[in-house]
C-alpha cells in the first residue's frame, strides 16, 4: 500500500491528504486531487469517473470458498494496477532527473 501515490499531484499515500480514492478508471488521486477529478481524471481524460476510498478495497479477509478463476482474476487486476502505478511513479522520476540537468 505504500507503493500507491495519488496519480496528479504524485504524493505518496503515507504523506497525503487521505482518503485516498480509486477511480472506475483504475487511477489514484488524494482527497485534495479527487475534488478535481469529478470532472474528468487527468491521467486518461475519462469524463466524471465514479471512485471508491481506496481502503474500501482492502478487505481484511479473503473468502476461502471463492472460484479459483476469480482469485486469479483479482490478483491478476492488482498486479496490473501496481504495475501501472510503477510506470506513474518512474515516469515521475524521470521528469524530475531531466529538470535538473
């Protein structure tokens, strides 16, 4: 969970304005940033996305009668989500190293 930054202004969750809020479009913004995405997400221009507290997400237990398929499918979901919030954050990293030469 302290991988996640909010996908505008790139503070990471540990740091930000909580709640932080995950878009029907699979994009995390803090409290503060979430109030500009009900218009339209900044990172794929999606118009007015429905969101969710990012928490909300995180239950504290797993169903051990769940169809195996459908385990799958979660993991494979959150895998692709950190991997995008890895792309966001190196992304990131790389325009501050090229502002500074």
């Amino acid at each position: 969970m302290d991988l996640f930054i909010c996908n505008k202004c790139f503070i990471p969750i540990y740091r930000g304005h909580r709640p932080y809020n995950i878009t029907q479009c699979g994009h995390i913004f803090c409290q503060k940033c979430t109030q500009q995405v009900e218009r339209q997400c900044p990172r794929c221009q999606y118009i007015s996305p429905a969101y969710i507290p990012l928490k909300d997400l995180m239950p504290t237990t797993i169903s051990f009668f769940e169809p195996v398929n459908e385990i799958w499918d979660m993991l494979s979901k959150a895998d692709n989500l950190r991997t995008e919030q890895m792309k966001i954050i190196m992304q990131r990293f790389h325009e501050i190293v090229y502002h500074l030469f």
